[in-house]
C-alpha cells in the first residue's frame, strides 16, 4: 500500500551536499517533490547527484514548479523536467488504486483487496486504497459550483480530502461495489457523481487511465452485470479506458456470488475468483501499453516545451 512518503529521495541528494533543503520550503512545495522523487524512484534519484543541480539550481527549480504546477499537474511537469530516466522508471511500474463502494468491510472489500495484493505481488504495482465504510460521502447536489469557479467541488469531505487526489495519483482503477437493487451502491454512485468536480476543473484529469470492474452480489444472478456495466460506462464518459477480462469466463468484470456471507462467500467462489485474475491481468497490461505510449509522446513535446530558462 502506498504510505506517507518516510524516504524523501530528494533529501538523500542534497544532504550529502550539507543543504537541510526543507527548512524554509512551502510545505506544499515539499509535498511536491516529495511525492515526485518517490515517483522517479530512489536508484535514478540518486544518479541526479552526479548531474549540475546544485543548491541555487534546486531552488530555481522549486520556484518553477511551484508557479507552473498545482498538486494535480505535478507529474507532467517532472517528466518535462526529467525527460527519460522517469519515463523509463514510469513504464516499468504502475499506480493502481482500489475502491470499495460498500459500506462494510466485508466481500467487496476483500475483493478489491485482494485484487490489490496480486496486482502488487505478481505485476509489482504500487497501490492505494480507499474504502466507502465510515466515510463522509455527500451527494453532489447540482449546484454548479465546480462548473462556474473551476475549483472543485463545494462539499468538503472525505471525498474532497482524500479521494480525488488518490484517484489523480493512479495509472488504473479498480472500481468494486455491493449489488444493490440490480445494479451498484449508493456510496460507488456518490464517489462516480462527485468526479464531474475535478473533472469541470480539468476536462482532461481522468485521460487515459484504464479502469475495472468488481461486483459481488447476494444473488447468484442479482444485477452483478448491470453494476459492472455502470463502472464502466462511467470510465468512457470521462475519457478512461475500460477493461473487462475478455470472453470465456470473465467477460465485463470480476463477477461473484457473496451468498450474503461477506468475505467468506465471495472467496469460496472460485469461478469468481477467475474473472478478478483475469481482468486485472488485462488491466495491467493496457496500463503499461498506455503508460509505454504516453511517455513516447512526452519525450516529443519535452523537446518543444522545456523553456531554455529552466533548472540547468
Ligand atoms: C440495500 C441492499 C440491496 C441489495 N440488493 C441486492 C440485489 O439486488 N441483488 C443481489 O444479488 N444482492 C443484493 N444485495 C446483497 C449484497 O449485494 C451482497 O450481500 C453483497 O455481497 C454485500 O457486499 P459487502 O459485504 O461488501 O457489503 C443487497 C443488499 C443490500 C443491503
């Protein structure tokens, strides 16, 4: 799972110049970098040691990141910055995060879970989780807010505090959710409804991101389809790529049969278990497809749009 940052690479490099580079820094700034260096990753954070960024350079650097970057843009301002060693590093590992839209931790929880624990033990993916139980999730109510100001969404609540920003962080999603009456959760419509916020703020936020599937219900044919169908429909609307796990036997999604009895139920079902593999498997390889291609075009535009101004 992904933790608070404890190894800030970044701090490595300059403490063996004898810089303390955090005092004095915007905590925001720091956040920044913090989360950018783990990004790019300890062995190449490293290599920038023996390159020309000295103590004035890092400076000007957090002084442009700052002006040209908000939380949510700061990964493509680093590629710019960084060219091909972060692409490189990109490519190989990929963001996944989990969410659970039941209101229990019980079988969609330990479905998404798990489908995290694979993703991060077989394909060596970095993963982030949040779970709809005890969360304060409000409707969005229409009031255009984030469509006249461009700032988000007016509610403040763990949505707004927690989610967005995991949800931006990821490469792919896993979407799980109880049946209810035939097709998805409240809580998992709530989380799908609060998104035309960050999305009015930037059209482009979710471009690209691959997104899967899980429903679990009661029934043995209770509205699992129906829900699965709605996730995905939701990552087409805003500019996802959707997968399902391809024909003879998993088809839209993870598909499962709780039998009302949580994680218990749904782990029992072994057919279910099959169509989770096997999504996640096509989900992390369109992931890397995607992930592969956009760095490509990255290193196009790096060359049109690195100012001459910048970090030397
Ligand atoms: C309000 C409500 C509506 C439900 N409707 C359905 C349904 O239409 N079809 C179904 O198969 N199961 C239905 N269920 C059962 C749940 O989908 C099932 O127990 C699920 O595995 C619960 O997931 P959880 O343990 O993650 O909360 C419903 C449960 C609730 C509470």
């Amino acid at each position: 799972m992904r933790e608070p940052s404890t190894c800030p690479d970044w701090l490595i490099i300059y403490s063996e110049k004898g810089k303390n580079t955090t005092s004095g820094l915007d905590q925001h700034v720091y956040w920044i970098l913090l989360i950018a260096f783990k990004g790019i990753g300890r062995a190449n954070a490293k290599k920038f040691k023996n390159q020309s960024l000295n103590y004035s350079g890092i400076k000007l650097f957090i002084q442009k990141a700052y002006q040209h970057t908000d939380i949510f843009e700061y990964r493509r301002y680093f590629y710019l910055q960084f060219g091909g060693d972060m692409q490189e590093t990109e490519a190989k590992s990929i963001r996944i995060l989990g969410i659970s839209g039941s209101p229990r931790n019980m079988a969609t929880d330990f479905l998404v879970r798990e489908a995290l624990k694979i993703a991060e033990e077989k394909y060596g993916a970095e993963t982030d989780y949040f779970s709809s139980k005890g969360k304060r999730l409000n409707f969005c109510i229409h009031c255009d807010f984030c469509i006249r100001t461009k700032e988000g969404c007016i509610h403040k609540d763990d949505i707004s505090a927690e989610l967005y920003d995991k949800m931006i962080w990821a490469d792919a999603w896993i979407i799980g959710t109880p049946v209810y009456q035939g097709t998805l959760s409240a809580q998992t419509k709530t989380i799908m409804d609060r998104c035309r916020a960050i999305v009015a703020k930037n059209p482009k936020v979710f471009l690209n991101k691959v997104g899967m599937g899980i429903a679990d219900g009661g029934d043995r044919i209770g509205g699992q389809e129906p829900a699965i169908q709605t996730i995905l429909n939701f990552y087409v609307i805003n500019e996802m790529i959707p997968v399902g796990g391809g024909s003879f036997g998993a088809n839209l999604g993870g598909t499962f049969w709780s039998k009302d009895k949580g994680a218990e139920g749904v782990s029992e079902d072994s057919e279910g278990m099959r169509s989770l593999r096997r999504t996640l498997k096509r989900l992390v390889q369109t992931t890397k497809l995607v992930k592969k291609a956009s760095s490509g075009i990255e290193s196009e535009t790096q060359s049109l749009e690195t100012p001459k101004d910048e970090v030397k």
